[in-house]
C-alpha cells in the first residue's frame, strides 16, 4: 500500500510540472516566428522573460522528478519481470544527465552567451547551437534524443504495466514511449511532422500520470 501511495505522490507532483511545462512552454514559443534565423533566437534568448526563465527551471525540476517514478515502476516489476524491468532502468541516468544539462543551461549560461554573441557574427555561428528552442541545434537534438532514450522504457514499462492492474495508465506510457522515439527519428530525418513526436510524447504523458494516480490510489486501497 506505501508503494502506490508513493507512486501517487510521485505522479502527482510530475502531473502538476508537466502541466506547468505545457503552459510554460506555450507562452514562452509563442514569441518565435517561423522566418526568424539564427539572429534572432540569440536576441531572443539574450532577453529571457518570464516565461522563458520559469519554462526551463521547472523543466529542470521536471527531469529531476521522472527517475524516482521509474525507479517505482522498476520496484514494482522487478520481481514477475526481473529482466526486462531492469533493462528499463539502465536508459533512465542517459536520459536525466542529457535533460538536466540541455534545461538548466538554458536558465543562465546560454542567454549570457547569447547576449555576447549580438556583436560577434563568429560567436554567433556556435552560440546557436546551445539554443534548445530550435531543435536543429546541437542542444535541441541532444534534448529529443533524451525523449528518445526515455521513450525505451517508456515502452518497457507500459508493456508491463498493461499486463497488471494500471493498464490504462501502462497504454499511455507506451504510446508516449513510441511517440518520443518517433519524434526523434523525425529530428533525425529533418521532418517537421514526426518530430512533433516530441510534444505529443509530452502529452500522452501528462494522461498517463492522470492514470497512475487514480489507478495506484485505487491499487492501495485494495491492498490495504
């Protein structure tokens, strides 16, 4: 009963970040239009309003929260699937590791550079590719590949879940796993259709939780 209750805690707290990433992340891209070049994100990112500067704290906040969920989801599974629940685990530090660097250096250290580089065209041709707004950056792709390395146990996971008693909540998990890694397949192939993979990874997501909660409260309940 203690684990549910955990996992519920869990969710719930990466319910309410993913949520605020959503709204954050809308009032924050609003302001990029699609003829701006690589001058005008730098002007863009060397001014952060708002918006910009909470939309990467709590997506820095948000990354650090996903592992001790997958760690529940592996301590739940470990013992009917030993393997499989452990090979989930490994993808998790990759893909923190990679989101924590690509968010939290977008708070302080990317507008710094950027706001230097308005009077540098040299500067500028590799200051750019710390912007992760503009996925075909270095920073942006390394940001969808870390949806795509989550996206593995995402699958994994899900694919167990659905044989348990959270299969609602396991089918949303394993449909944002697929739709992260075709997201970034979509970066890869320069396609603007399937790298919105990514977003909508995000939002399957955000229904998966909405399920782990009411499924892992109504688990505990049984339980107890």
């Amino acid at each position: 009963m203690k684990h549910q209750r955990t996992t519920a805690i869990i969710a719930a707290i990466l319910l309410a970040e993913t949520i605020a990433w959503v709204v954050c992340t809308s009032f924050s891209m609003s302001q990029v239009k699609p003829s701006w070049g690589d001058i005008d994100y730098l002007r863009w990112v060397a001014a952060p309003d708002i918006f910009f500067l909470l939309n990467y704290i709590n997506a820095t906040l948000l990354t650090i929260t996903v592992p001790p969920l997958f760690i529940l989801l592996w301590s739940a599974q470990k013992e009917d699937h030993p393997l499989p629940s452990a090979a989930g685990l490994i993808f998790i530090p990759a893909y923190a590791l990679l989101n924590i660097a690509c968010y939290s250096i977008q708070i302080g250290l990317v507008p710094a550079i950027a706001a230097r580089s308005l009077d540098s065209p040299d500067m500028q041709r590799w200051a750019i590719q710390l912007v992760q707004a503009r996925s075909d950056t270095v920073v942006g792709y390394l940001n969808g590949l870390a949806y795509g390395i989550l996206g593995i146990p995402s699958i994994i996971y899900g694919c167990l879940m659905i044989r348990g008693t959270c299969r609602v909540s396991g089918f949303f998990l394993l449909a944002n796993g697929i739709a992260c890694i075709v997201g970034i397949a979509g970066y890869t192939m320069n396609n603007a259709i399937l790298g919105r993979g990514i977003l909508a990874g995000g939002l399957l997501f955000l229904v998966a939780l909405v399920f782990m909660i009411i499924e892992s409260m109504k688990a505990g309940r049984s339980a107890g």
